[in-house]
C-alpha cells in the first residue's frame, strides 16, 4: 500500500501530466507571464462554468473576500456577519477594512451558517452576510436570502471550499454554489477542489456594474490605465497558474465524483460506530467533500487519536482548532463576550480524514479498520 497522504497533488498531476505541461509550456514560449492570454482563456471558461456570471481572477481567496467588501464602499464601523466556525481569512479581511464582524454560530450538523440564528444579530448597521459553503456543502442559502431581502443586505458567498456544490430550494430549483449570493468568492489554493500550482483566486458577480467596479479594484482601482478612480489593490492570477487551472477545469466534475465516491465508502465504514458522526449531507445538497470531516463523541479524546492515527501511518488535520471569535487577532483588540457554543464544541471535537482524487480502496479501507478499532 502507498503512503497515505491527505492530499496526494504529484499523483493528480501524473494523470494530466501531457495537458499541464503543455499548458505551461504555451505560456513559457509566449513570455507573457502577467495578464497573458491563458487568464482570459481562464476568466471565460469560470465564467461558462458558472452559466455566464462575469468572473475576475486575483492573487488567492483571500483578496477575492478583500476585493468582494471593498466594491461595497461600506462606512467603517459596518457590520458583517459571519460565522463564528470557519477559516479566519473570512474575518481577517472584514477587520483589515476597518469593518465589524459579528458572529453567528453554526448548524451543528453542516457546520455551516445557522439561518435561524442571522435575525438576532442583525442591527442598523448590519450590510451584509457572508456565509461559508464549508468542507464542500453549500450553507442554508434560501432563507439567508430572504433575510438579506428584508433587511436590504448584501450576500457574499465565500465558496473557497464548495466549487461544483449546490442545493435544492423548496420550489424544486436546483442553485449552483457561487451563484446565489450578490457576489461568491473562490479559492485556488492547492489543495482545494479545483487547485492550482500555487496560489489564485477568483470573484464571481452577475451585475456587470459591479463587476466593472471590482475588476478596476482588483487593477489599482483603474478602470483605464494611469486613471485611478478608486483605492484598489493590486492582485492578480498568475498566467502559468491560470494555464493550469484552466487543464484542471475541465477534470473538475470527475474530481469531484472521485471525492464523493471515497466520502461513501466512509459512510458505509463508520455507520456501525456509534461514536463518530460523519459528515452530514443536508436533502437536496451536492457535497463535494473538500474535506470529510468527523464529528467525534464527547468522551474520545481527539488530539490522542490523531497522533494514535499518525503512529499507524494515517494523517489527519484538525478544522479548525479555535473558532474565530476566540482567535487572539480579533480578542486583543476587540474582546468578546459572546459564546458561540456549537462552534466551540466542534472545534473540540472535529477531526477530518484523508480525502482526495487519487485514494486507493486499500487505503480507505485500513484507514476505516484503523479509526473504528481506537473509537469503539
């Protein structure tokens, strides 16, 4: 059996070996190594991707959130919610803008945003919602949008984890993940869904007013050269990253069917083991695993079994450790009183399992031998 890894990025890339490096090649032989022709070819295709919404790629996900808030021209002071479980670059670039996040806890069984939670939160100066489509499942969106509808908010869907997700609304629609919210922000970063060699990333918009408004903050806040109408940034997808991604676009949806198929084989390992809970699949949903993520039961000590797991050669990562209203970055200048109990308790009790492209049976399977004999 080979060693397991949580990401095995070299065997994905031996399988599309030819394309990628022909893809790199292309660029090479062109030397036009910032804003070549491979990001537009790139742009285009994310935008087909997402049924014609206008795309603009930037240097990761993080300035992808950044660049999203800052085309609100918000007044400092706002109010952004978030939730309180999730990867803090969510919270990092509300503070960097001098903005509020206030916290919301999440569903304990998605981990996601609890919609019936937002309403108490909301103030005078609440603008926008930003939930998390976490570990590859689409947050609750049809209610969060009828919130933002009646309290005239803005929703911005960070779908670093969730390319390929959706979900199915009360009318019997089918809505894509990245195209429910005003503004879906992606990530590129190696190991996501769709990962680059590096970093990337992307912002998804249906409004082209507000599209042309991010593309010129993402471009030093010009919309022509040498005139900058605005305070923008200076963030962009690098045309060697955007040749790959656009090879790896294409592979996308056999990506992530290979992550759904290690993810049951999970399920249909663990459903006799009364202490672990795996990952919950909300009805209607398309999950696409970017991570499978166990809830473990109270009395299993979850830092023992990692290194229990790692002493018989299986990896494993903790997402996340400390929720973000907890994070030093955010209590040493903005003390919280709040508690956010669900969050706590998954921070405590979380642990996700190796999940990727090229997983063998045979892995899978001593991997699920392994964590039911130090569970049970």
């Amino acid at each position: 059996m080979e060693k397991i890894q949580m990401v095995d990025l070299k065997g994905q890339y031996q399988r599309i070996k030819t394309e990628i490096d022909q893809a790199i090649q292309q660029v090479i032989d062109q030397a036009a190594f910032i804003n070549g022709a491979a990001v537009q070819e790139f742009n285009t295709a994310l935008s087909s991707y997402h049924q014609g919404a206008y795309v603009q790629s930037c240097g990761n996900g993080t300035d992808a959130l950044q660049i999203a808030l800052m085309a609100l021209d918000l007044e400092p002071g706002s109010e952004i919610i978030t939730p309180a479980f999730t990867y803090f670059a969510t919270v990092e670039v509300v503070l960097l803008l001098g903005l509020k996040p206030v916290f919301v806890d999440v569903d304990p069984h998605t981990f996601n945003l609890d919609p019936a939670l937002i309403e108490a939160a909301i103030t005078p100066k609440t603008k926008a919602i930003v939930p998390v489509h976490l570990f590859g499942q689409c947050a609750d969106m049809e209610p969060i949008l009828a919130i933002a509808k009646k309290y005239d908010l803005k929703v911005i869907e960070d779908n670093a984890q969730s390319i390929g997700g959706s979900i199915t609304y009360t009318d019997g629609s089918t809505q894509q993940a990245g195209l429910m919210g005003d503004i879906s922000c992606l990530s590129f970063f190696p190991s996501k869904n769709l990962g680059c060699y590096g970093d990337g990333g992307a912002v998804v918009i249906k409004d082209e007013a507000l599209y042309k408004r991010i593309k010129a903050i993402a471009n030093h806040g010009q919309f022509q050269k040498y005139r900058h109408e605005m305070t923008g940034i200076n963030s962009r997808l690098d045309t060697i990253q955007a040749a790959i991604l656009s090879v790896k676009l294409q592979h996308l949806p056999q990506y992530n069917q290979a992550r759904q198929a290690v993810a049951k084989a999970y399920d249909d390992g663990f459903k006799q083991n009364p202490n672990i809970h795996t990952p919950f699949k909300a009805p209607g949903t398309v999950h696409v695993y970017h991570q499978y993520t166990l809830t473990l039961a109270g009395h299993i000590d979850r830092d023992q079994l990692k290194t229990a797991l790692a002493d018989k050669g299986i990896p494993s990562m903790v997402y996340y450790p400390i929720p973000c209203h907890q994070q030093k970055a955010l209590t040493s200048k903005h003390p919280q009183q709040q508690s956010f109990p669900v969050a706590e308790q998954l921070s405590r009790t979380v642990l996700s399992l190796p999940i990727h492209t090229e997983m063998q049976a045979g892995q899978i399977a001593y991997i699920v031998e392994q964590v039911n004999q130090l569970t049970q």
